[in-house]
C-alpha cells in the first residue's frame, strides 16, 4: 500500500491512459497540468511512455525470431502491471456478511469475505507496490450486480478479471475451468482435475481454488467433494458455500458435514446420447461425482445440449 497524496492517487488511471494514448482530451489535459508541477508524477508519466514506445515498436516489428517474441512478451507484462498498480477497493455489506471488492484498470482482482479485523486482515492490506485507494462509488455498480446474484436476480458476474494475483499457471488452468461451470451445475474436485488431464492431482486442485482471488465470480463453491461433501470454501467457511448453491437452487442435506442433495438433482454421466437423468435411474446416485455432474435445474442441462434419459424420463416426470 502506499503513502502517495490522494490527487496522485486519483489521477493514476488518467496518467496510465495518457502515456498510452487511451485518454479523451479532457483526462489527457489534467495530465499534462499535473505532471507539470507535480515531480514523481511527470517521472512515472515518462515511464509509462517508454514502456509503450517499446511495446509499439515491437509490435510494429517483424519480431520472427525468439529474442524479439521473449522481449515483447516481457514488455507487454511489464506493461500490465502498469496498468495493475492502482487498485480501487469498497466493502459492501450482503447477505454473507462484508465483502471486500477491488480492481485495478484491467478487472477485479479480489473479491474477499472480511473477518473480524476488516480491511486491516484482508489480502489487500498485505499488497506491495500497488496503489490502494477505497472508493465506493467507483464500485456501486458492482455492489449492485453482486447485490442481485445474491439474491437470486442475476446468474452470472460478467465483470472483466484482473487475476495478476494468481502466480501458477496451473491455477490459471483450473480457475479457467472452474469459471466454465454453469449456473445451478456442481461438480468435484476430481472432476475438475479429470476435466484438465490430471486425474491424480486431486489435492493440488483443491488448493488451487482454495485460493481463489476472486470468489463468487469464479464460482468454486460448485466445486465439492466426490462423495458430495462441501469441503474447503474461504478457509473453513462452509456455511457461505451452502448458501451460494442454495441461492442456485441446489439444496444440501446434513449427517455430519453437509452435502449435497443428489435426491433432488438431475445426473449426468458422459454417454453416447448425452442423455441426463432422474437421480433413481440405475445406480447412478451411487457413482462418485468426478465421474457425474449434478444440475438444479432441467434448463442448465438442456443449456448444455443434453437430452432428456429415455428409460427414466425426466421430461415426463421432473424432479419436484
């Protein structure tokens, strides 16, 4: 976090805008007022510039050989990091409790259920070399979709991601394939490793999501045990796990820890029709998720391009 006055603060994201010749003429002339007498900005204007100078050159290269693709992939890094370093941030009040939201220019880039010590325990006061400003009403109009899912009227954040805080690019692999899961659909982690080509790496999915920046929004709170167990959500939070699938329409049943209730969800199993089923057809309540996929509702199956089963007939009698 960082101690730099709050005009600087306010004006990064014109600053980054301008040196890259993004800004509208308004945001561009405040720039060039500012850096005019305002030394340590005029310095980072000048890097910005240089940084999208070389990036425009590289570009605008022939760049064949593998030098010239290292060197204009480490720049365009650099350059998105520029654009990460300011970050706005608002904790909004909800159903689960605080919710801290932040983004920098390029997306949220987390999302974080605030213990008792607030902001002050959060990730975000743990950042280094990043620009940290709350701003709440830069962020109403996410607090308001994220207001919306919560309640049911909205089934999917479209918000752009900034995931600068994920490190692996296996994380990035199952963070991408976690976010591909539908609305009211539940897989396991198992399911998610099979899915990626790691069938054994069962544990090392679990702890991708654990760490998840940005719940909700990358909804691995529809990702579960293979024996439908809710295990892992936001440290030991399981309690907001079952009330995010309850919002979706997926209820869960106790006898120990809770889990899933697959008596009242539609099964798929891969087969060659791609027919989905009533939880009584066969056995297939008794196979382990990873190996079936669980659907709330007939739609988000049909969305998939999935059939009705012709021997159990889910069409014909739907699941109450």
């Amino acid at each position: 976090m960082s101690g730099k006055p709050p005009v600087c603060l306010d004006l990064e994201p014109d600053l980054v805008a301008a040196a890259t010749g993004e800004a509208g003429a308004a945001a561009t002339e405040r720039v060039r007022a500012h850096v005019a007498r305002c030394a340590p900005c005029r310095d980072e204007y000048a890097g910005y510039r240089a940084v999208d100078r070389e990036v425009a050159s590289l570009r605008a290269g022939p760049g064949d050989d593998a030098a010239s693709t290292a060197a204009r992939e480490r720049l365009l890094a650099r350059l998105a990091d520029v654009r990460s370093r300011l970050v706005r941030y608002a904790v909004f009040d909800s159903p689960l409790g605080p919710i801290l939201v932040a983004r920098s220019e390029q997306g949220v880039s987390l999302v974080e259920y605030l213990g008792p010590d607030g902001v002050a325990g959060s990730a975000l006061a743990r950042l280094v070399d990043v620009e940290v400003v709350e701003d709440e009403a830069d962020l109403a109009g996410l607090r308001a979709e994220l207001l919306a899912y919560l309640a049911g009227r909205l089934t999917h954040l479209d918000w752009p991601l900034d995931l600068g805080l994920v490190r692996s690019e296996f994380q990035r692999e199952v963070l991408r394939a976690t976010a591909a899961l539908p609305y009211g659909v539940v897989t396991s982690y198992a399911g998610i490793a099979g899915e990626l080509g790691h069938p054994r790496a069962v544990r090392a999915v679990a702890q991708a999501l654990r760490r998840n920046p940005v719940p909700i929004v990358i909804p691995c709170h529809r990702v579960v045990g293979s024996d439908g167990q809710l295990v892992g959500y936001a440290g030991s939070r399981v309690g907001l796990k079952e009330h995010l699938l309850a919002v979706e329409g997926v209820h869960t049943e106790r006898g120990g820890r809770p889990r899933v209730a697959r008596r009242a969800l539609y099964h798929y199993e891969e087969n060659d029709a791609r027919e989905y089923c009533v939880p009584t057809c066969g056995d297939i309540a008794r196979r382990p998720l990873g190996r079936v996929v669980l659907f709330a509702h007939r739609d988000a199956a049909e969305a998939r391009g999935l059939v009705p089963c012709t021997s159990c007939r889910p069409d014909l009698h739907p699941l109450p």
